[in-house]
C-alpha cells in the first residue's frame, strides 16, 4: 500500500478505485502547472450535469451529431455486421447509441463506464425498450485496457465511441486510445466514432461558457468530488470557471482560476495557490477531416467512410482495423 493509499484507508473506507483517484488528484495537483485529468468529472453529478450541457442552446455538439446519426443511419448500419457486439466506450446517455439500436441488428450492446451507478441505471432503462437485446454493462475506465464479457466473445465486434471526446485527449493520448481500442475489440473489428471540427472560434467560446452556467458547475465538480472523497476543503466560491481557445493547439482549454492567495488540504497534502493560478481540468481538441484520417491510420485504424453536417460543424466516421 503506498503513501497516499495508507493516509487514506485511515480516514475513509478502502477501496483501489479511491486511492487511484487520490493518487492522481496529489500527483496532479503537485505538478507545475497544477492540472487534474478530466476522467474525474464523471461520477453521478458530473455525469447527470454534462447531459445538462448536452442540451443547452450554445452546445451544438450534441445535436449535430444526433442529426448525423439520424440521416445517415442506413448508411452505418450497412457497414455493421449482423449480429454484432456494440461496445460503446465511456457510455452516457442513451440517446445517441438507440439510434444505431434502431437501425442496426446488433446481436449485443456492452456500455461501459466509470460511473457504475449511472451506467447500471442507463442499461437498465434500455432493456425496457430493446427487451430481446443482451445487455452487459463493463464498470471500468475505458481508457486502460479491460476484459469484454465473455458472452459477446464470438461475436463480430463494433466500438462505439460518439461525442467530442476523443479531443479531450492529447493528439499521442487519442493514438494510444485508438490502439487501446482495436486490441480490445480484435481482429476484424469496426468503429463508429465522433470527432468535433475547427470552426469559428466564438462559436467554440459560447459552447463551453454557456450563459447559465452549467459548465462551470460541471467543471466545478470536480472539486466537489475531492472534497466528498478525498476529504479536501476547497472552497468553492474562491474558483471560478474559464475556458478559452488555443488556436496554436486546435483546442478548448477549460480552467479553474483561484480567485485569491489559498491553501488547500487533501489528506495529508497541502497545495498553496497564488491568486490568479489555474488548475488545468480539461483540453477539448478540434479536428480537421484530414488529421483525423492521419491520426486514425497511424493507431491502426482505415477510414471507411466519413459523414458531417452541412455546415461541417461536427463528423462521424466508420473506422475498420487495418492489418
């Protein structure tokens, strides 16, 4: 048991998913600059606030790729076996993996997640409305490797990965992922995956500082969930949200900004911060159709086909490992 995990287990109960999580969130919070990896926005309120953000009038994120899978769900479900496993990575909502459902004939669908509680209570609602389907909710970070149930092990296997969140890695972190996941799924495998693209930079600013702040309460969270957690003693009211973008690095920055001179307690760790300091929670990178292409083949991946809007606000693509 390390350091961190020791102060812990005193304190709370034990468990390895915690003191990951503690270990992370010292290590991180050490660092210069000070950052926290957004994978810990997700537990139930985190989740419950970003399908909050996903309809809010200044995300369009969400409702263009909703349209794209509508309009072209007959040209997806072409390309998918019968009979398939869907394996959605980092599962939410189920509004977007029921349109696939509805136009494809899947002979399984593996969410996983992990927030457990909220992809049980997600898996749970779908089995009302797709009674025939076998449903097998994975709890686990999808971005480390983990084992699929041994019930769609036979099955041709497609990943499903919509969204925006493949920007929300580091260019080398999505080539990793994307490797991570072709090994995961195995040989033959297919992918359905979203990537958000450069567009006018105000359009990027609005969308992730919306005007009723449910951002900054997402972002915010995080905090929240430390103090919860890990028993740190931020203060909320002395943060506040920010995002900007990068146009250098093609990206959404999100930030909390300390408001004044502070010192923070989390276990048997302080961190002092100046006024003004960042704690770096968040990169949203945002793609062209041809970097993309080259970050998918250099991970093993063959674009098979790629769909957008019309305003090329958002894309999908249909991937299949290469080799």
């Amino acid at each position: 048991m390390n350091v961190h995990a020791a102060a812990l287990a005193k304190a709370y109960p034990f468990d390895e998913a915690t003191s990951i999580f503690a270990d992370d969130v010292i290590g991180d919070l050490a660092r210069h600059p000070k950052r926290l990896s957004p994978k810990y926005f997700y537990d139930a309120a985190g989740s419950e606030l970003f399908e909050q953000i996903t309809v809010l009038p200044e995300y369009y994120p969400t409702r263009t790729e909703l349209g794209i899978l509508r309009d072209r769900g007959g040209e997806i479900a072409s390309i998918i076996p019968d009979g398939a496993a869907l394996v959605e990575f980092g599962a939410g909502a189920t509004t977007k993996v029921r349109l696939l459902l509805e136009h494809c004939d899947f002979g399984a669908y593996v969410p996983v997640d992990i927030s457990g509680d909220f992809l049980n209570a997600q898996a749970a609602a779908l089995r009302k409305d797709f009674p025939a389907l076998g449903i097998y909710p994975v709890a686990a970070d999808f971005t480390t490797p983990f084992a699929l149930p041994e019930a769609v092990a036979s099955m041709p296997k497609v990943g499903f990965f919509p969204g925006s969140t493949l920007g929300n890695f580091e260019p080398q972190e999505a080539g990793a992922f994307l490797r991570s996941a072709r090994r995961i799924l195995g040989r033959g495998a297919q992918m359905i995956i979203g990537v958000d693209l450069e567009k006018d930079e105000r359009v990027l600013y609005d969308a992730y500082n919306d005007a009723a702040g449910v951002t900054a309460r997402f972002n915010l969270n995080v905090l929240v969930r430390i103090n919860r957690e890990l028993g740190g003693n931020f203060d909320l009211s002395a943060f506040k949200h920010r995002s900007i973008y990068n146009r250098d690095r093609h990206r959404v920055e999100m930030h909390l900004i300390s408001r004044k001179a502070q010192t923070v307690r989390i276990l048997d760790n302080t961190f002092s911060f100046r006024p003004g300091e960042s704690i770096h929670t968040e990169n949203s990178y945002k793609y062209s159709l041809e970097r993309f292409t080259t970050l998918a083949r250099s991970a093993g991946w063959a674009v098979r086909e790629s769909w957008t809007d019309a305003a090329r606000m958002f894309s999908v693509h249909a991937l299949a490992a290469s080799g």
